[in-house]
C-alpha cells in the first residue's frame, strides 16, 4: 500500500554536499592507515615487542662478535628478533581488525563512504611503519657492528631485508587471519602455526628447500665463510617473501570485498612472484658444482683465493675480505716473535687463513694443522678467545717448527709455548683460563688452536701459572738465553721450569702422553 | 523544492515476513519522526534508507544520488549521518579520536579541517569537556552523545537516528531532544522513536508506521486532530471504546466513537497515533 505523498509545498532541501573530489577514497585510505599505524603501535604486544628488540640490540651488539664482526654473518643474525615483533605485529593488526566487530560499530561503519575493502588495505598499510621500524633497528644492528673497527666482510641488501619483509608478511597474515575468522582466537592461533613454520627455518643448515619457505632460515651459529662461499639464495628468498606478503595482504583485500580487477591481477602476480622466488630458492638451497669447486678450492688450496702481505719476515696470506684484519694478527706474531730467541726471531713465517670450506657454513670440521714448516693458520673469527689460541698457535711453530708438530708437543716446550703465547696479554692468567678448553687454572687440559688443540699436564700447568702470575725477574732474557735447550724435543717440565726461575713442578701422575713424552 | 529523500515503492521481506510494504515517502529538511509499534519496520526502513540493507523491491534517492550503484550509494552515504539503535563504540578510543576515526571513514581527509570539524561536533553536542577521555570511561547518555556526534560530523545533509532516546533518563531525553532538534535545523532528519512526546516536542512532520506500511504521514497536529471528537473520559472504562486507560486522577481515558454526551477531552497525538493502529488494524495496547 503506498502512502499520500503530501500535497504541501515542500521546503527547500539543503545545498548539496559537493561530489567526493577525486582521490579522496585513497586518501582516506592513508588518513586511516596513519590512525592505524599510531594504535597499532601503541598496542601492548608491539609495544613490548620493539622495547624488547631495542633492549637487545643495546644489550648485544656492543659485545657481540667480540668486536671482529663478519658482516656476512651480521646480516643473518638481524632475522632474528624481527620475527618476535612480526608476530606482535600479527596480533595487533588482527586486533585492531577485529576492533569493529567487536564493538559493535559494523552497523554504523558499514554505511561510511570508506567501504570495508579499503579500510582493510589502511590495515594493510598500517603494518608498514612497524616494518619500517624495523628495518631502522636492522639498520642500527648492522651499522653498529659495520663501524667496529674489527669489522670485516659484506653484508647482504637480501639477508637484511628479511626482517621487515617478515614483519609485513605477518601483518597482512594477521589482518587476513581477522577477515577470514571473526575471532580473536584466531591471531593467536596462527601465531602458534607461524612458530611451527619458523622452527621449520631454524634447521641446521638450510640445505633443504623446504626450510626455505620459512621467513628466516638458518641463522644460527655457524663457520664464519667468505661472502661468495656462503651459497645462500637470499634474493630468491627475498622475492618469495615480499611476494608471499603482497599476495597474503591482497587475499585479505579480496575477502573484504575488494573484488576488483586491479586486486585480482596483483594477486596472480604477487602468487606468481611468491611461487617462483619459493621454486628457485628451493634450487638455489643446494650447493651449485660451482660452489662446490670454490668451497673445495677455498679449502684445499686456499693460496688461489688469497692475496698475501709481508710485514718483516712474516707474510699474511688472507681472503679478500679480511686483508683489513692483517694487521690484527700483525700484532700477535709481532709480540710472540719479540718473546722468542735463536733463529725464530728473524725465522720466515707464513700466516694463512684457512677454513673448512665444503661441507657448508654449519659444519663444525676441524681444520688439520699445516704440515708446512713455519706455517700458522688463522681462523675467519677474531676477537675474544680467538685471539690467546692463535697466539699459542704461533708460539706452537716457533718452538715446534711447524703447525702439525706444535700439535703432538707434550714435553716441556708447552711450558715456553704458553709462556710465548700468554705473558704477552693484558690478563695473562684470564687469557690462559680462557685458551683452556674447561676454563680451568689447574690439572691437565686441551689448548684450543684455530687447527687441533694442544694438550697441558698439570705440571706444566702449574709452572705457567706460576710464569704468569709472578713471573721471576728476567723471565723473558731466560727464554732467549736458553732458547735451544727450552726448544729441545724432550726438554722436561722441571727442566724447563728451572730454566726459567720457576720452582720445579711435582711430577705428573703418570698418562699414557706423560710416560712417552716425558720419559 | 526538490525533497531530501525520495523513495518510492520499497519493499523488503525477511524470509515470509514482510518488513517493508511499497513504501513511499519524501522527506524534507527538519525533524520526521518515525512512529509504530516494535515489528512494525521502523528500524528496516531506517537500515534500508541508510544503505545499511538493500530493498527487495522500489527505488529511493539522496538528494538526487540513487544508491543501488556502488558510485551513487557512495554518494548517498557520504552526505548520511547515521544513529543505529545499538550504536557500538571503541572503548579504548577517546571521544575525540572515535569521532575522528569516523570522520576519516566519511572521507574528510585533510588532517586540519577533520580536527576543526571533530571539534565543532564534539562542541555542539556539549562533550568539549571530555574529548581527551576514553569512551568507556563515560556515562551511557554521555557515549549517546558520542555517537550523535558521530553521525554528525562531515555535516551530512541526511541524519537518521534509530532510536536515539532510548533507555535515556528524563533529563538526558530533553537534553538529547535540543540536540536533534539543533541538528534538524537546514538538514533532513528521520528519527525512528516509541515516544510519542519525541515527536511532539522534535517534529515537524510524522509518519506512522505498521506492519511494514505508511498508515500515516503528516503534521503532529493532523495526527492529533485524527483523534478529534474521539477522545472522552468516563468514570469507568467504556465499553465500546477501541481503547482506553485509567488515568492518574482515578477516571478513564476512552478512544473511539463516543457515545452521545460523552464528556469530550482534548486529543493529544498520541490519541491520533492510537487510534492510526487501531484503524490499521494493529493491537493496541492500551
């Protein structure tokens, strides 16, 4: 039934809003997605997110690395933390989706010129500043260790742009978890399968494609390798993560009702892009035949890669990327050296570098000691311990000759090679505890050594202590005046020790070593 | 004298039930109230007329924007204040930034005239005092504002308001009332409402509505006057009126035919409105 229309005149209607100018859907778009991008930062996950992430980059990157960072390895080690405030991310974006369901302002907001579908691309680009943010702790994690003065290598654009690709990856997965399932337990549980997938990518050495398809993939303590030698698809992966994110985000688009052409073409390209970037990481996750020959080539004939430098009697021979690093180790064959006495003080010397190359970055071979006389080798790390094992492993050739035999010494000459190696530092009894593989001060122990460790009874031990604690007046004029009895093969422990003022040692308790070297 | 609203013929079911039944209607600046009983499609035709759901049957335009196209409903809603029954607010929100976050979704874009406009609104519907506080620290009548505010700001030349005094205490409803009848000047409104003093004291114009059709649409005072001549009072309830109520003073108010020499009273408009149901056919209570 219609109603009367009435009959009186009816009074004017109001001026007529003027059409929306053109633009004003975008730009409402962005207004919404600065208002978003400020809540969702202020939302206690992210909040505590990036305060943790600061908190850890201020409390880790001073001491990391001991201060010779390789910017090969820094570049992954930036992954990490960034998953921690995608996942926050995740959970805020999903909230801050939710937010009008919640509260029951659908009704109201459904009939607002800014339809559902764009308010969800504003969520979508209310993640960027926290990706942002990211990558501006990325940046600072990754510039601090890049200014240390140890720092050595090349960081790669690829491997740092993970962290905040994840973080946009995780955004739009919480923005689309909140289109697809109106619940507030669903962020929570894609953030318990999003785990799952990141544990996926912490496998050991990221050799399987599969693991590839997490966001960060093996990133964990690995042999420091030359960039080239690193065999990492980061770029592959770089592709497949943005375009994992972009086609996530504009799922979430396309089930909010942004069913348009352009939506639709992005998302076969962004699927596309995803799917290839995913097929030739996979590919790219196996070492190529031509990374295999350079890994075996940096390995057994590491004289190919090297460049090599003379200081004195001494040549460094080093990988490009750690020619800076020469002068490091310059220093520490320079104080053994002065220490010495006889023919090792102007003795040639050969100081390469050297790595276990083939069987990947997460492989813990030991290399073998040189066999060549008057060859040291130094490792790809630096810097903390690294530094007293390469001094004993100078000291090592000095006494012993070569590398392999410093390795067999177990007679009194380990009393001058930790002597030689340790009297040098600033903490010389810190230096010795910490060379020794159990921390120890006392009792028998391994000697670590960029090659295979060295061994110390405790005798010796106590003798060195002794050296290095309250070393006897003219200790070092009685290493060079005794050099060639100190550097004799069989020397004794009490022999040397009275050789060098310190009081003669209890025997050892008899060991099978002990009996054949000291007998 | 083109009217704010046209809308011809709209019709809507659920399922079997009917909501809406060929309306038609043309609005014009000032207040319209909406009467009828629950069930009688005020909320349908408020949604319908929002764009919040579309109509079955029947065409209906804002200011000349027809919303059955994606570029005419936007249109339509950018130039729509819009009052839902429940209206849902973001707890956590301050009054200033819900409005704010409305205004963005109405498309004001630029940053410094959406502050200056959230500010102007928030100052007519007298919540200047408490923009900086969270919504869900404010009072039921004051977060009714908060909403009104809402569906205000971007000055929308059409407002529908679903209710908007209900659960409200008296001195909240009369302070509501001045709100919307300042916002009824120089813009349409339609204000669905139970309360027949609302549209006493708000409207310029009524319709009434049951069972999904206009049975009324008019002045308040030609709503009153449909009752003029049938209203009596009697010192026990009249037989024969179609409906009638013991009043405070301990005699009965009686609509219907009277009977001669009845005592006749003064009709009010809700005697016009009662007695609109009972010709239409739908219960009334009283």
């Amino acid at each position: 039934m219609s109603a009367p229309l009435p009959d009186a005149p009816l009074p004017d209607a109001p001026p007529a809003t003027a059409d929306a100018p053109p633009g004003a859907g975008p730009r409402a778009v962005l207004a919404l997605a600065r208002f978003e991008a400020r809540r969702l930062l202020l939302t206690a996950p992210v909040l505590l997110a990036f305060a943790g992430y600061a908190l850890w980059i201020g409390w880790r990157t001073p001491s990391s690395w001991d201060g010779h960072p390789a910017l090969q390895d820094v570049d992954r080690a930036a992954q990490g933390p960034p998953l921690l405030v995608g996942l926050a991310v995740l959970l805020g974006a999903s909230l801050g989706v939710l937010r009008s369901h919640r509260h029951g302002t659908e009704e109201h907001f459904g009939v607002l010129p800014l339809t559902p579908w764009r308010r969800t691309v504003a969520h979508l680009l209310s993640v960027v500043p926290a990706a942002l943010l990211t990558a501006v702790g990325v940046a600072v994690q990754f510039g601090w260790e890049a200014l240390k003065p140890g720092a050595v290598g090349h960081g790669s654009p690829a491997e740092l742009a993970v962290g905040p690709l994840s973080v946009l990856l995780f955004g739009a997965a919480g923005v689309l978890s909140a289109r697809l399932a109106r619940s507030p337990l669903a962020a929570p549980g894609l953030v318990v399968v999003l785990l799952g997938v990141v544990a996926l990518g912490a496998g050991p050495d990221g050799t399987d494609g599969l693991s590839w398809l997490a966001p960060s993939v093996a990133t964990g303590a690995s042999t420091t390798f030359p960039s080239e030698l690193l065999g990492r698809p980061a770029a592959w992966h770089v592709l497949y993560l943005a375009g994992l994110a972009l086609t996530v985000a504009l799922l979430a688009v396309f089930a909010a009702g942004g069913r348009t052409r352009a939506v639709s073409a992005g998302l076969a390209l962004s699927l596309a892009a995803a799917v290839a970037g995913g097929t030739l990481q996979a590919r790219g996750a196996a070492p190529s035949p031509e990374l295999t020959a350079a890994r075996e080539r940096a390995t057994l004939a590491p004289e190919k890669e090297q460049t090599c430098l003379r200081r004195g009697t001494t040549t460094y021979c080093a990988f490009p990327e750690w020619e800076p690093r020469t002068a490091t180790w310059a220093a520490v064959v320079d104080r053994v050296r002065s220490r010495t006495g006889g023919p090792a003080r102007e003795a040639p010397l050969l100081v390469r570098q050297r790595v276990e190359a083939r069987y990947g970055p997460y492989d813990d071979s030991a290399i073998p000691p040189a066999e060549a006389p008057h060859q040291v080798t130094v490792g790809t790390s630096w810097g903390g311990n690294r530094v007293p094992e390469f001094s004993t492993a100078v000291a090592a050739v000095f006494v012993a000759g070569s590398e392999s035999a410093g390795a067999e010494l177990c007679d009194g000459r380990m009393v001058t090679v930790m002597w030689l190696s340790l009297s040098w530092q600033d903490d010389p009894v810190d230096a010795l505890r910490r060379v020794r593989v159990d921390d120890s001060l006392s009792g028998p122990a391994t000697v670590l050594a960029p090659t295979e460790p060295l061994s110390m009874t405790a005798a010796q031990t106590k003798v060195v202590r002794e050296l290095l604690e309250s070393p006897p007046p003219g200790v070092a004029e009685r290493v060079r005046e005794h050099w060639a009895e100190l550097t004799a093969p069989g020397v004794t422990t009490a022999h040397a020790a009275g050789l060098l003022g310190a009081s003669a040692p209890a025997p050892d308790e008899p060991t099978e070593e002990g009996e054949a070297c000291e007998a | 004298m083109t009217p704010t609203v046209s809308a011809f013929g709209l019709s809507l079911h659920y399922g079997r039930t009917r909501a809406l039944d060929e309306v038609s209607l043309r609005l014009t600046p000032g207040v319209t109230g909406l009467l009828g009983p629950n069930g009688a499609g005020k909320t349908t035709l408020l949604r319908v007329l929002a764009t919040a759901a579309p109509a079955d049957r029947g065409t209906f335009t804002v200011l000349g924007h027809d919303p059955s196209g994606a570029a005419g409903r936007r249109e339509v809603r950018r130039r729509l204040g819009y009052l839902p029954q429940t209206p849902g607010l973001h707890p956590h929100f301050t009054a200033f930034e819900f409005v704010d976050y409305v205004a963005i979704l109405k498309e004001l874009t630029d940053r410094a005239a959406r502050h200056r406009e959230v500010r102007r609104v928030l100052d007519e519907v007298g919540l200047a005092d408490v923009r900086a506080r969270s919504v869900g620290k404010l009072s039921g009548g004051t977060r009714r504002r908060v909403a009104l505010a809402a569906a205000l700001v971007g000055e929308p030349a059409f407002l529908v308001l679903d209710e908007p005094t209900v659960g409200l205490d008296p001195e909240q409803r009369m302070r509501f009332r001045e709100l919307i009848a300042g916002a009824g000047e120089g813009r349409t409104v339609l204000l669905s409402t139970h309360q027949t003093e609302d549209v006493a004291m708000l409207c310029h114009r009524v319709l009434v509505l049951a069972d999904g059709t206009v049975r009324f649409d008019g002045t308040p005072a030609e709503l009153a006057a449909r009752a003029a001549g049938r209203v009596w009072s009697s010192a026990e309830r009249a037989p024969g009126a179609r409906a009638g109520w013991r009043t405070g003073t301990g005699g009965h108010r009686n609509l219907g035919d009277p009977p001669p020499g009845a005592d006749l009273l003064e009709p009010t408009l809700e005697d016009g409105y009662l007695l609109t149901l009972d010709e239409a056919g739908t219960e009334v209570a009283a």
